[in-house]
C-alpha cells in the first residue's frame, strides 16, 4: 500500500503567483510528497502526492484559476487498473 495515494496535478493561472510561496505553504500545511511547482508569475504548475487531493485543488483555487486537473490513484494504477 501507498503512503500517498493520489497524484494530484494542476495548473494556476493568476497574477503575481510565487512557486516558493506555494511550495512552502504546500510543504508546512498538507501531508504529501513527491511536490513540484513550477512556472512563473502568471502560471503554476502544482504536482503533489497527497491522500486528500481535494485540500490541495481548494488551496490553490484560492490563488487564482485553475484548470487540466489531474487527480489519479496511483494504487488502482499498482494493482493494473485505470487509476
């Protein structure tokens, strides 16, 4: 079994966006692993291993539009299932 079960993936589109600033607050405040955040000031990409996708989309909604999310779980995938 997984620690994480869900990849999580999306992009932010937004004004004055910091990839540091997300990855810190993603860091200290959601259980996960496996974080990436890269862009620039008007779009992030946030890819994260989490058991609660769902915390992750809210944060992030709050710091502008997102959209192309991708939430798979990654154990139905190990065990030969449409994740």
């Amino acid at each position: 079994m997984l620690e994480f079960r869900y990849d999580t993936q999306l992009l932010i589109e937004g004004n004055d966006l910091n990839e540091d600033v997300i990855a810190d607050h993603i860091t200290e405040n959601f259980e996960g692993d496996s974080l990436l955040v890269v862009g620039d000031e008007e779009l992030i990409k946030v890819h994260f291993h989490t058991n609660k996708p769902w915390l992750i989309l809210e944060y992030c909604s709050t710091l502008g539009e997102i959209y192309d999310i991708v939430v798979e779980d990654m154990e139905r995938q190990s065990n030969g299932l449409k994740g």
